[in-house]
C-alpha cells in the first residue's frame, strides 16, 4: 500500500510537470461562466473530489466491483459498466437510436470513367422523423456487396450545404472558452462553400479506395452537431439549439458524441443498402473527426476504428499527454469544453482522478479491428501516450485471441490525412476483414 502510494504521489509530481511543459494551466480559471446542467437519464455519478486518486492506467478487465474479467460473458457486462463511465465524464450521454432510419435516393451518376457509382442519399429519423442527414454513398461500378468506409468529411457532392452558427468569440485562439459569452466581435456565419466538390472529383481523388473494392460513404459531421464555442446568454452552448440536439433535449452528449451518434445513423441505413456489406463497416476522419471515429467505434458494435491523428481526446492515454507540446486534458477543456461530457471539466489538472483514460474506448471496440493512424511529426499526439492506450487496452483483444486485430501506424507526416493512411487503413482491413496476406506490421512505433 506505501509503495502504491508513493507511485500515485510520483504520478501526481509528474503530471502536473507534464501540463506545465505543455503550457496549460493546472486549474480552470475562476472567472469562467459555467455552463447549466443537463439532467439526463443516467443521473448523477461521483464527483471529481469523491474520486480516488489512480496513478496507473484504470485497468479494463477489472470490475468496478473488484471482479476480474475472465469471460467473454463477464466482458459483456464490463463493456456496458465502461461505456456508462465514458458516457457520464467523457463524452456526455447519447439518445438511443431512434430505430426509424430511411433513407431515399436523390440523385445518382456514373464517374470516373464508368468504374464508379455516385448516389445521393437523404437519410430520415428521429422523432416524428424530424431529423435529416444527407450522405454521398460511391461504389464500384461493378460487384458487390462491398466493404464501406465511412468518411466524415465535408457536404456531399450534390447536397446543399446547410447553414452555419458563427464560431465562438474566442474560438480557435487558445484561450479559455468559459470566459466569454456571446458572439463577441467579427464571428459572421459560416455560409457553403463557394466551389462544392463533385462526385467526378471525389471519386477522383479517392480512385485507389474503388480500385482496391471498397466503397465510400461520406457525411459532413457538421450536419449531425455544429462546432462552435459560441453560447447563449445563459451559458449553455448555442451548438444545443440546432442540428440532431432540439429532439433529445434531456441528454448531455456533446460534439463528439453527436458526431459519433450521427456515424451511427449512417449505419443503420448501409445494412439495408444491397451494394454494401453490412459486416465490414469502417469508421474514419483526422483530427477531431478522428476522435468522434473512435467514439463511435466504441460505442456502436457494428463499427470498425480508424481514427487519424486524433491528439488530445483522442487515442492517447490522458495521463501520459504533454510533453513534446503534445495536447493534454487541460488543453482540451481550456480550447473544446464543447467537444466533451460537461463532467470531464472538473478533472482539469486531476487527471490522476480520472475513472477510466482513453485505453478504454480502443477496448470497447474489442474484439473488432481498429487501427490508430499517426504521424510522426504531428506534435499534439505524444507516441507513448498512444502506447500506453493500445498496451492498456491489448487484453480486451486478448481475451478474444484476437491482439493483432489492434493495431497502431505511424506515417511519414505531421497532423494530416494523407495517401500513406489510406494504404495503412487499407491494408490493415484487407487483412483483418477480408482475409488477405499483407506483408507489413501494425505495431511499429517511431522512435523517441
């Protein structure tokens, strides 16, 4: 116990080094404006001080109980207890699926040269079926049913791009967002693009996805939950007035989550979708749409990981997160309180505290295939911070004899999605999904 002790006050010296090395404060400032409860069905799980404090890594085969996991049957029960913790600090609390999704063909052509089909497809759902997402499903001309990779990307080609909420006064400045409410000075809305993308040259761009059998679906996450720190005069956010959020009013979920629950919905139409195989979806995107991926990854078995240099709230264990500048949990809650629970807040500076740490959502996605892709310039991510969340998340994969099927790549660039991690992504599921022989590894990581 003394030696478990003195582990947790070393963690505790460490962590608060790391967060000065990646310039974060080690508390929230006390000017902030909170924002307003959400009381949501789940109800109230202990606070940040009644917490104990966890040195090492929450361990995913142990029981809140103190049972440790030895059966595929005791995982059941562990991944519910775990995704109701991520659900409560991490993410916020999801509505449930609303059962109703159609989706119904809006327009449709042939590009690259006849070897690619295009269809526009306006999904219905939700309450009253007052919801909407429109999504671009591409397929090779020929063949099928074929695995798909989800791509939360931008509008699809032939939708209408959908009107935007200003950002916040301070977004995308550093700067702690609780400060301020309101638009603040020069925040114009966000209309379209003026060059919208076509089928032809999406399809072009993406050639070698066809080639190689798979097809591609793309949505605009910004459709599903809006990314803006703006706030209404009481405090909440303003993101919770438009979009997915006016219909479950009684749910806390923030941005990610909406991201991740609108991946979701896209699902529920591609299993009903011939030219799809509904036993091989993928879920992917960069950045924080790498982050929503690995959400939904966890929390939607019907989905495979495939997250892109995610960074801070993404695939790197919190508690290993900030040297190097790499993004940590102060960062996040100082930048993107809006991307998260409205519980994690309280854990800025305490991340010792936490109940779980990232590792748990790559085990949540065991025993299916997942795939982290990094960079190995890109600062924000720490490389033994995503260490240390595929280490703690390997006997999940364990117990299911399946640890290869988690796997971790490091391609030559900064914080982007380029060719290189399409080929990864591609011959990582080619192997794990569709039985290939793929003459590379997934657990190479670079070197400090």
């Amino acid at each position: 116990m003394q030696l478990k002790t003195r582990f947790c006050l070393l963690f505790t010296i460490v962590a608060s080094a790391q967060a000065q090395d990646a310039g974060a404060v080690s508390r929230p400032d006390p000017r902030e404006i909170p924002v307003p409860r959400i009381q949501t069905p789940m109800g109230t799980l202990p606070g940040v001080n009644e917490l104990p404090v966890r040195g090492e890594m929450p361990d995913v085969m142990l029981m809140s109980d103190g049972t440790v996991v030895k059966t595929r049957r005791q995982w059941q029960k562990r991944r519910d207890e775990m995704k109701r913790i991520l659900a409560y600090y991490a993410v916020g609390q999801m509505p449930p699926p609303p059962g109703n999704v159609t989706g119904k063909e809006a327009a449709s052509e042939i590009v690259l040269d006849g070897k690619v089909k295009y269809r526009l497809v306006h999904l219905t759902f939700g309450p009253q079926r007052k919801l909407g997402l429109n999504i671009g499903v591409f397929t090779p001309a020929e063949g099928g049913p074929f695995p798909a990779i989800i791509l939360q990307g931008g509008t699809p080609p032939g939708a209408t791009a959908l009107p935007r909420l200003p950002t916040g006064p301070n977004q995308g400045r550093g700067e702690d967002v609780l400060l301020l409410v309101g638009p603040g000075p020069a925040t114009p809305s966000r209309g379209p693009s003026l060059k919208p993308v076509t089928a032809q040259s999406m399809a072009t761009q993406h050639a070698e996805v066809f080639r190689r059998g798979y097809a591609l679906v793309v949505f605009n996450p910004n459709d599903c939950a809006e990314d803006t720190t703006l706030r209404n005069p009481d405090g909440s956010w303003a993101f919770r007035n438009t979009r997915f959020y006016p219909a479950y009013p009684g749910y806390d979920w923030g941005i990610l989550a909406g991201w991740a629950w609108g991946a979701s919905r896209v699902a529920d139409y591609l299993e009903t979708d011939r030219a799809i195989d509904k036993r091989k979806l993928i879920i992917t995107g960069a950045s924080r749409n790498g982050k929503s991926a690995m959400v939904a990854a966890a929390f939607d078995e019907r989905l495979m990981g495939a997250p892109v240099v995610t960074g801070g709230g993404g695939v790197g264990a919190y508690r290993f997160a900030g040297p190097r500048k790499s993004e940590t949990l102060d960062i996040m809650q100082k930048k993107y309180p809006n991307w998260f629970s409205p519980n994690l807040h309280e854990f800025w500076g305490r991340p010792e505290k936490l109940p779980f740490d990232q590792h748990w959502f790559l085990a949540l996605a065991a025993p299916r295939p997942f795939l982290a892709l990094e960079g190995e310039t890109d600062t924000i991510s720490l490389p033994e911070a995503v260490r240390q969340s595929i280490l703690g998340a390997q006997p999940a994969y364990a117990l299911f004899g399946a640890k290869d099927r988690l796997g971790v790549n490091y391609a030559k660039h900064g914080h982007a999605f380029t060719a290189e991690d399409w080929t990864a992504l591609m011959d990582f599921f080619d192997q794990h999904l569709r039985g290939r022989k793929i003459d590379r590894r997934f657990d190479q990581f670079p070197s400090e």
